[in-house]
C-alpha cells in the first residue's frame, strides 16, 4: 500500500492480521502526515499546542530523546527547513533549469524557529506546547519506524510469528522466515540497481537513510532532504547512506537520520553506547 509518502509492505501468511496491521499504520499516518491539514501534527502545527494522542506524544517523547542524545543533530522542530527543502526538491523535479537556492534570509528566519528545546510536555495530561510562535514540527526522520513497530505489535496481538514489516526501508523482521533469518538487502546509494549488502535480521529492526531518494543537484552539489538543524542547510558530511540495525524499528529509523547528521565519528560513538545497535556507512 502507499501510505506514509512511501510504499509500504506487509510479508506474512495470515490476511486478516495484514489487515488489521494496515489499519494500525494508516492510524500514525493519520496523525503524523505533514501534507494533511487535518492530521494531528498539522493541528499541532497550526495551533502551536495540542492535547495529544498517545502516539503523537509518544513520538515526541522519543524524538526529544534523540534531540538529546545527539545535542541538536536530530531535532523534529526542523519543521520551517525541512519544509522549504522538500518545496526544493519538488521544483527541481518539475524543471531542469533556473533552479536557485533558497535565500540566506529565509533559512536564518526558519533557523530562527528551530530547537526542541522549545517543545514543552506535560506527561500527565499530554499536552504539547510550542513556547515560540511559528514553530512547526516534522516527523518524517521518525514515523515510519514507529508505525512499523506498530504493526508488528498487531501482527503479534493476531499470534503471527513470522512477519516482515517494510516502510521504506524501515523494516521489522518478526520471527524467521521458514528456517532461515529475514534477509533484507540495502540498495548501493549512488547504483540503484545494485544491492551492496545484504542484513539477516531475527526480531530486530533496520533502516537506511540516505542522501539519494529525495534530492536536488545545483552546480555539482547535492542538497538532500536530511538538515543539519545547526546550519539550516542539507547535511554536507561525505556520507551519502547510514543503515541502522536495532532491537525496534523506531530505534532505526530515528538513529539512522541522526547518525547522518551527526557524521561518521560522533554518530559512531553515540550508536557504540546503545544495546543491540549496529551502523553501517556509506561514504561518498
Ligand atoms: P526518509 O524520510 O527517507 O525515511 P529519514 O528517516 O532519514 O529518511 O528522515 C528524513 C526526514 O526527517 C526528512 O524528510 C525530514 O522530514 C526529517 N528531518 C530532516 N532533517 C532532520 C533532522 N536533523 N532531525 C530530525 N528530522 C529531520
Ligand atoms: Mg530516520
């Protein structure tokens, strides 16, 4: 199914928990889709506080985590950047030529809005407040690990053993496949056609972020849709693709964006301190 701008695929022998699964992703998507104006980030958005929803709460919870963990590298308030660089890429799709980058003023007046530590939570009763006006929230380094883990939770509540979960390229392997382990293969990042290598997964979750879906190239630049929150720009780092191997889908998904941002060294030490994480880079 298309679903969380992506396409996502469900792996298993039984149909009615593939669809029940389905359901539960098209759940988070209803909340986390940023093209939606009705969804509940974009009400957040829009409004600058909300009573959440468990999982709304529960990703921003998590992605603070991250926030905090990588001191800013991964930070959801990315929102106003990541919103004007994927308006890049779309143009840069439409047309070939007379392409420009975006105004030092404007990325400084997003820069300006950036910074989770300006998202204030209240456990108790799950609101969620944005201290500075225009501030927006972008969930898109985070949702469809989430939504992943979801799903496997569903397959499992169904008694499914076996199952494989994959959000574009955020996958989860339940069980075994047969007798064997999962084996999911990572696309070289610069040969489409060629898998660079392949991961055999049991109950652990992977995920790859990349620099070579969603971007633009302007005077032999590539300016890809992950953002350093420092600079306000694209990641600029040598890496072109960071796989994430994780107890949970989650895990990978928001570890490898921040892996990218962070670059090879500091991303290496910070995944080195978590359980059950393994990295793989891709460098230019
Ligand atoms: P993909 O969206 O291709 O799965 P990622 O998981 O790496 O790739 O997420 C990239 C997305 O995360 C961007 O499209 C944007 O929505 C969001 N994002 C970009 N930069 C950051 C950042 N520094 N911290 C958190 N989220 C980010
Ligand atoms: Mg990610």
């Amino acid at each position: 199914r298309l679903m969380l701008g992506t396409i996502v695929e469900i792996t298993c022998q039984d149909r009615a928990a593939i669809r029940s699964a389905f359901e539960e992703i098209k759940k988070i998507e209803a909340i986390a889709n940023n093209f939606n104006p009705d969804s509940e980030i974009s009400r957040l958005n829009a409004a600058g506080r909300i009573q959440a929803s468990p999982d709304l709460f529960n990703m921003v919870r998590e992605s603070l985590k991250y926030y905090r963990l990588s001191e800013g590298a991964f930070d959801i308030t990315v929102g106003p950047l990541a919103g004007i660089w994927k308006e890049k890429i779309r143009e840069a799709q439409n047309k070939s030529r007379g392409l420009t980058l975006p105004t030092e003023s404007q990325i400084r007046k997003a820069l300006s809005l950036v910074g989770s530590d300006k998202i204030s939570l209240d456990e108790s009763t799950f609101s969620i407040v944005f201290t500075q006006s225009g501030m927006s929230i972008d969930l898109g380094g985070y949702a469809k690990g989430y939504a992943v883990d979801k799903a496997i939770l569903r397959l499992k509540e169904s008694g499914v053993r076996s199952a494989l979960v994959n959000a574009g390229g955020n996958v989860y392997c339940l069980g075994k496949k047969g007798s064997r382990k999962w084996r999911i293969g990572v696309r070289h990042p610069r040969k489409p056609a060629e898998i660079v290598f392949y991961l055999d997964l049991e109950n652990q979750g992977a995920a790859t972020s990349g620099d070579y879906e969603q971007f633009f190239i302007l005077d032999k630049k590539r300016y890809s849709h992950i953002i350093n929150p420092k600079t306000g720009y694209p990641v600029d780092n040598n890496i072109s693709s960071v796989t994430i191997i994780a107890p949970d889908a989650a895990t990978s998904d928001g570890l490898s964006t921040t892996v990218f941002v962070l670059g090879k060294e500091k991303g290496l030490e910070l995944a080195g301190k978590m359980d059950g994480v393994e990295v793989k880079i891709i460098e230019n």
